[in-house]
C-alpha cells in the first residue's frame, strides 16, 4: 500500500492505476465497520483508496475535534492487511491551505437532525468530501449508513454538482451488545459503554411500535426507555422516509423509514439508526 499526503503527488500516481477506482473517505482511528467499507470496494473495484483526514471544519465543537481518536500506525496496518491499494492522508494546511470561505447550504437537511443540532457540520462534510471527489475522481464512493442523514446529504451533493460518483451505503457494523461501531466509542467510560447499547434498543422498540403506526406514543415510548439511564441524555428521534429524505411523523404502507438517533452517553454524542421496510 502507498501512503501518499499531497495532492500534487497523488494526481501524479493515480495515473498508473486501473479503473474502476473506489474511494472509502475517513476520519480515521478505523474499526469493523469501515473494513467493512473496504472490503466492499474490494469485491467491485480494480483500485481502492481510502483517505484519512480528522476534517477540522465539520466539527463545531472544539473539544470533540481535540478528543478525536488519531491512530494513524494501527489504521495503516489494518488497511494494509485489507489490500487498500493506496491511503490518502493529507495534512490539514494541504487540504486548507487558507481558510475555506466557501458555504454549501444543504437546505432542508441543515435545518434537521445533525444539520439543527450541529450548526455547520454538514457544510464541512460538504466542502471535504467535494474535495475529495475532485482530487480522487473515484468512479465509486463508500460510506456507512450509520451516519444516515450524512448519506442523504452527499446523495443531494453527487446529484446537485453532477459528480460522476456511484454512491455505496453498507449497512451498520455492530458490537455483540448492538451498539453501532463508532470511532467515538473508544471515548466511552466504563459505565457510559455498559449502557450505550440502550440506543439501539429503543430505535428497535420504536420499529416494533410504529408497526401498529401508532408514531407519537410510540416516539414517547422510547424517549421514556432512554430516560430510565441517566448517563443517557437524548437530542432527538426522528423518523425519515427514505425516498424524499424528509422528517415524517406518520408512517405509510409500502415505505422506507430509517428511525435515526442522536444522544449523549456520559460526555460522548453517539448516533444510530435502523431502516426499517413498511411492507
Ligand atoms: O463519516 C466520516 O468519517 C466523515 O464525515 C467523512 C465522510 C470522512 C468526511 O470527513
């Protein structure tokens, strides 16, 4: 596997690799569930790259960028092993040489779920993975569906700016307990880990409920089974019909839903979601 941390460098190496190119994006500190990204690019693709960048502008809390697992010798092992053909990983003062001005609104999506809670964010995801997009020029680009709402967001961005991308989501990885793997779970106390599979409960308790479409006492159920764990403090379940990506509170035959998440446990901020199929 090369490594390879400037983009003059990489324009001139990608030359020499075969297409179809995958890209697998990253922040790092890689567990399970990004593997398990690679090794789906693996199975479709001549070429694979994974990028590692702790992308400074999605984070609009200063602490959790700090915090941000960076295991740099750990990852390069695990993809070596996975037969990641080149990783990308940039400096910051290479991907930002000055400060990004640049604003990409996503709209509705801003004013939803991580877009209301995390003023910002998806305006730093936007303007990274674009980049990325531009100096990588993958055919193919994997993402996970625990971050849901992140993949509704660089579906409007391949649509909108027309980037010759085939967008990949692959399913959520989890630990034995069901909790979603997470690069931030590695900040878990003790006790914050013991609970944190609670997430997962109550988004498979409000999947059983919204069955009978009961939707708000169903919501409230859950809200209630979160409560009962005091290390747990929700910021929102929300419900969102896959098709049009909009916040929904009724659940109709013949659809998608993704039942999406957000909380802290003790002083992590932890996301999930399921997709749930109303046949
Ligand atoms: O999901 C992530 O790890 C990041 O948001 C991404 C897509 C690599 C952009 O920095």
């Amino acid at each position: 596997m090369k490594v390879i941390d400037t983009i003059s460098q990489f324009r001139k190496e990608i030359k020499n690799y075969e297409h179809p190119i995958a890209l697998v994006p990253t922040m790092g500190a890689l567990h399970e569930g990004h593997l398990a990204l690679v090794k789906e690019a693996r199975k479709t693709a001549k070429t694979v790259i994974v990028s590692i960048f702790v992308n400074p502008i999605q984070f609009n809390n200063a602490v959790d960028l700090e915090k941000y697992p960076r295991t740099f010798h750990a990852d390069s092992k695990l993809l070596t092993k996975e037969h990641c053909d080149i990783l990308f990983y940039p400096s910051v003062d290479e991907m930002y040489p000055s400060k990004s001005e640049l604003k990409i609104d996503f709209g509705y999506q801003n004013k939803h779920m991580e877009g209301k809670f995390r003023p910002g964010h998806f305006n730093g995801v936007g303007i990274v993975v674009a980049k990325l997009f531009n100096i990588i020029q993958p055919d193919l680009a994997f993402f996970g569906q625990k971050d849901l709402q992140q993949c509704i967001v660089i579906q409007q961005l391949v649509k909108e700016l027309s980037f010759p991308i085939d967008i990949k989501i692959i399913e959520t990885k989890r630990e034995q307990s069901g909790l979603a793997m997470s690069s931030r779970n590695a900040r878990l106390s003790e006790d914050a880990r013991a609970v944190a599979p609670v997430l997962y409960m109550s988004l498979l308790s409000m999947a059983e409920g919204l069955k009978n479409n009961n939707f708000e006492e169903t919501k409230a159920k859950s809200q209630e089974l979160l409560s009962l764990t005091k290390q747990i403090k929700e910021e929102y379940i929300e419900v969102v019909e896959m098709e049009s990506g909009k916040v929904v509170s009724k659940f109709e035959k013949g659809k998608k839903y993704g039942i999406c998440i957000a909380a802290f446990v003790g002083n992590v901020r932890l996301i999930d979601n399921i997709i749930v199929d109303n046949e």
